[in-house]
C-alpha cells in the first residue's frame, strides 16, 4: 500500500492516519509521512488484497471527513 503526496493534506493529518489506521508508530509513521514529502510516496506496508483495500477505504473516508485529497493505492507486490 502507497499513500500518495498531494499540495493540501497536512503532515500532521498523514501521521494520524498512518498511527490509527495503519497502527505505526510514532517514529514509523514520521518516517513514511517524509517519504510522502519528499519522494512524492511512501510505503505503508504489505497486506492481503482484502486488507489492504479496506484500509485504503479507511484513508479515503478519514481524508473525506477532514476535506483533504489525501490518496492511498494498492499496488501488487
């Protein structure tokens, strides 16, 4: 799963959801969060289809509720 870089989503929000949804740490979720940033994606980790495309549902919703455009996509391993 790939969380996507974008012009509007705060740090803050992508550490959030990365420590909720996804359960990373507080230094993980920093670390991916600079990924984003700075590469333009960041690797949120490996799950099984069903997983993973609840969880993007997860980031696509909380993303939604707070109005940022923050994207998630699955790519296959």
């Amino acid at each position: 799963m790939i969380l996507l870089n974008d012009d509007y989503t705060t740090m803050d929000f992508v550490i959030d959801v990365l420590m909720e949804i996804f359960h990373k740490s507080i230094e993980d979720a920093n670390k991916i969060m600079l990924d984003v940033h700075k590469k333009g994606r960041g690797v949120v980790g490996v799950y099984t289809w069903d997983i993973a495309v609840t969880k993007t549902e997860q980031v696509h919703a909380a993303a939604k509720a707070n109005e940022f455009p923050l994207m998630c996509i699955v790519e296959p391993v």
